[in-house]
C-alpha cells in the first residue's frame, strides 16, 4: 500500500491545479467522455454517439479535458480521435473505481 504524506516541497501551484483536474473529472458528462476514450482512441461523433449527447457538447468538454492534459487528440485526415493523454489517467480512474467497490468496513471512526 502506498503511504503518501502531504509534501511540503510540491512544485508552487501543483496542489491547485490537481484540484482543478479532480473538479474537471468530478463533472460526470466529463467523466464518462474520458472513460469512453481509455479503450482506444475515439472520435467525437463515436464519443457522442455512444453517450447520446450533441457532439457539439462533446467538443465543449473535449477541449477543456486536453488544456488540463487528460485527453489527447491526434487527426487522422478529416477526424480527430481523442484518447486518455497517458497511463496515469487510466490508473487514476481504476485506481478510484477499485476504492468505491471496496466494502466501507470499519470507517465509521
């Protein structure tokens, strides 16, 4: 298990803007369009297609999923298929979904 402690020597400005990704993935149309994305790159239409929203809106969340780096785009010819910008992405979100199956067993400190 890993023991992490809140480090005094973070880079300045590193604990905001992992709170800004944590808001980013907290929005559940968002959150679902990244998840629709780690299998395998995915273009817009796809993405939109799949979770039954406007690919305009699909296109909205896209583009502040890849400024914050969760996402990245690659074109190939007239489509821009997007997938999860790295393996830490697709970690995180396993490594979340693995905590909220776990049974609450003794946190009722």
């Amino acid at each position: 298990m890993l023991n992490m402690k809140p480090d005094p020597d973070y880079a300045p400005g590193a604990v905001e803007e992992l709170a800004d990704l944590f808001h980013l993935l907290g929005d559940a149309t968002r959150l679902r369009i990244v998840l629709a994305c780690l299998s395998q790159p995915t273009a817009v239409g796809d993405i939109a297609a799949s979770l039954d929203l406007s690919s305009s809106l699909v296109s909205h969340h896209l583009r502040l999923l890849r400024a914050a780096r969760i996402v990245k785009a690659e074109r190939q010819g007239k489509q821009v298929f997007y997938a999860a910008a790295d393996a830490h992405i697709s970690s995180l979100l396993a490594n979340m979904f693995e905590h909220i199956a776990e049974p609450a067993n003794g946190m009722d400190a």
